[in-house]
C-alpha cells in the first residue's frame, strides 16, 4: 500500500515537473538559436523568460562564444552584462575571445580585453587568440592583444608562432608589429624549424625574407621549446550522436562496402589538413580495403586560394578520380606554392597528365560549387566551424590527428558492428 502510495506520488511530480523541464530546454534552444543569428532583443527576453546564459550546444558553445564569433558587439555587450563567462570555453577550449580572433571580429575582440578576457589562453590545437588573429591577418587585433599582454612567441601544437602564421601568409604589417613586439626569430617549431628555416624551405617572398633577416638573428643552435607538441584532438561530441554524411558524388578511395568509411573536411590551404591527409595516407596503407575515404570541402574564407583548389579538385576528380587524389597530394607537398594562385593549380594539374581543354570545360560547370556549398552547409548544420574535421562511422571528431590516434579510432570501429554511411534524416544527425 505504501509502495504503491509512494509511485504515485512520484509520478506526480514527474508529470508536475516535466512541462517546466520541457520549456527551460525549449527557451534554451531559443536562446542559442538567437545567439547564433546575432538577435540581442531576442537574447534579453528569452534571458528574462529563464533562459540559462550559460547553457550549451552539442559542441559546448555558450550563447557568448557563437556571439563572439558572428561578431554581434550588441548581443556580446548584453550578455556580458547579464553575466555571462568571459572565459567560457567550448569542447575544444576555445573561449569567446579566441572565436572572435579566429571569425576577424576586431570590435568584438577589443570589447572582451576591456572586459578582462584572458588573452593567452590555448585551444585544445594550442592556438592562442593572437595566432588567430596572426592567422586570419588582422594586424588591428593583433596590436589590440599584444597591448593587452598576449605572450608574443607562444606555441601551438605544430609550434608555431603568431610570427610564423604571419610569415606564412606573407603579411609584411603584421610581421613588422611582432617583431616590434619581441617576436623571436629564433623560435623552433616541433619540427625544429625557426621561420627563417620556413622561409628558405617555402621560398616566401622578398619583401618577408628581408624583413626577417634584418633583425639579424642570433646565431647556434636553440633548444626546442619543452612545452612543443601535440595538443591532441578536440573533445567529441556525446557518444549518442552520430553524424551521417551525404556522401554520393563525392571523390572516394577504397571499397565501397569497406567496414570502416571516414569522411573528411579539409582546406587545401590549411597546414593541419596537410597533416591530416599524410596521417590517412598511412592509415590507408595500413588497414587496405578495410577502410574508405571519402573527401568533402571546407575551404576557410581568409584561405584566398583554398576555394580555387577545392574547384580544380572536383573537375579532376569528374574527368579522372585518380588524378584528382593525386592532385590533392600533389598541393599539399606544396602547399607553399598555392599563394602564386591559379597558375600554380593549372601547372600541377598539367604535370599531371590532365587535359586542360577538358579541365576547363569541367571548371566552367556549376557542379563543383554546388558541390563545395553543399559540403559546408553539411558541415555548418554539424557544428563544425574549422579544419580538418573527420566523421569516422558517424563519430565526429576535430583536429588533426596521427595515424596511431586514427588507428585507436579504426580498432574501435572495426570491433562494434558496422555502422553505414547513410542519411536517415534530413539534417544528418541521429
């Protein structure tokens, strides 16, 4: 009797507090929504109405950090205001000022340092905001960051310094600001380079190599810095979230019923996708025809030559699928050279065999646009937002990874039963 008293009583506070439960997610959901879209009226009423400012989406992001990164300055003021963590970080440590930095938000990167935003905070990638800032170009932030106190010669997990970034862009106003700054040219990054090593290497323009030898550098040897190395992979999202790519029409190597498929997005422009796609040529070496890849678009917009590489890859690959995996190669070995544009990408493509009467023809098709916008709405509607990022069997995980963390990945994969790359529902997400 008593049991049966004290079940029901239960279930009445369940079905008593399951509508507010249901509203409190719902208003969330809102909320983030009106974060992503930059709506600061929205953001206050749904703020007033019990929305939570420090609630989250599949990939961590608080309502300040998806303002930051649009670079919404009345959306970030109200949230700030209404108490939100300046250092709120994602799934992969990435805080409102970093995604601001990374997004070229200057207003909005100003307004966090005057608000005591922790400037020399890392990613899970050691990306700091001032490499951002290096690596998107924006010189106005990365005088904003050095005035605020940003460590000038920190390392990602490549070791890569802001002026490394700089120099590889060939930004000459933002290598003269670091070197103002302190920058030491000297600084070796883990694969023992200093930038005048990467200078000679990657053969940078005139004007960089000059600017960076006329600090005259400090001659022997220097000792690699300790703290170099891997930062290791994002975090994944929940383990009951599968992502299921589209993945007809797109450029594959492997069989087609392979136990293990990876989906991959990648920049050619990007200096991690180069990493990645080395790590999955051994992979696929390693583990044959137990394994399929497959290659999607997500070319970085401050990447100016990425789109045209990602376009000249979908024409070869429409004329001839072998090419086009070896043109990808063939650009990330010298991925240096794509800053000398479209002559580069034509050359490559010609070195290789590939008619340029035809390659022309298939370049002036709407098919490979419409194929890369379809590949980054994918990804956007996944919450990706930088590469390279890999779907492994419908498990989503972001940032470069080595071929022993990928093959970690495959082993779990072959051993569950095998999940097939398909599309059951409209968003892609199960």
């Amino acid at each position: 009797m008593w049991l049966k008293l004290l079940v029901c009583c239960l279930i009445g506070c369940l079905v008593t507090l399951l509508p507010s439960i249901t509203h409190a997610q719902d208003q969330n959901e809102k909320l983030l929504a009106a974060a992503r879209l930059g709506d600061a009226g929205q953001l206050e009423q749904l703020l007033d109405q019990g929305g939570q400012i420090d609630c989250q989406d599949v990939w961590g992001k608080q309502p300040i950090i998806l303002a930051a990164s649009r670079g919404d300055i009345a959306a970030v003021q109200l949230l700030l205001r209404r108490g939100a963590d300046i250092n709120a970080q994602d799934n992969w440590h990435r805080t409102p000022l970093i995604a601001a930095a990374q997004a070229g938000r200057t207003w909005v990167v100003d307004i966090l340092i005057h608000h005591n935003a922790a400037v020399n905070h890392q990613s899970s990638n050691g990306i700091s905001a001032l490499m951002a800032a290096a690596q998107r170009g924006n010189t106005a932030a990365a005088n904003l960051l050095i005035a605020a106190g940003a460590i000038v010669d920190q390392q990602d997990a490549k070791g890569w310094t802001a002026l490394m970034w700089a120099a590889g862009r060939g930004d000459t106003e933002l290598i003269s600001l670091l070197l103002a700054a302190g920058a030491n040219i000297n600084k070796v990054d883990c694969a023992g380079k200093t930038v005048l090593d990467q200078s000679k290497e990657y053969g940078y323009s005139h004007e960089v190599a000059e600017l960076l030898t006329s600090r005259c550098a400090l001659t022997g040897h220097i000792q690699q810095d300790p703290a170099c190395g891997r930062a290791g992979l994002g975090t994944a999202p929940p383990s009951d979230k599968l992502y299921f790519p589209v993945i007809t029409g797109s450029a594959a190597r492997g069989p087609a019923n392979a136990a293990v498929t990876i989906v991959e997005y990648t920049d050619f422009q990007c200096p991690y996708c180069r990493e990645g796609a080395e790590a999955l040529n051994a992979v696929l070496t390693k583990y044959g025809r137990q394994v399929r890849l497959i290659l999607k678009h997500y070319p970085l917009e401050f990447h100016q030559t990425a789109l045209p590489a990602a376009l000249y890859f979908e024409a070869i690959a429409r004329l001839d699928t072998t090419k086009a995996w070896l043109f990808q190669q063939r650009i990330f070995q010298n991925q240096r050279r794509l800053k000398e544009g479209e002559p580069f990408l034509r050359q490559t493509a010609s070195e290789l065999g590939v008619s340029l009467q035809s390659l022309d023809a298939a370049l002036s098709s709407p098919e490979g646009k419409v194929r890369i916008a379809a590949d980054i709405r994918e990804a956007d509607g996944f919450g990706i937002d930088g590469v390279p990022a890999f779907i492994i069997n419908g498990k989503l995980i972001d940032g470069a990874a080595t071929l022993e963390e990928f093959s970690q990945l495959i082993d779990e994969a072959l051993s569950k039963p095998q999940v097939y790359i398909t599309r059951p529902r409209g968003d892609g997400l199960q």
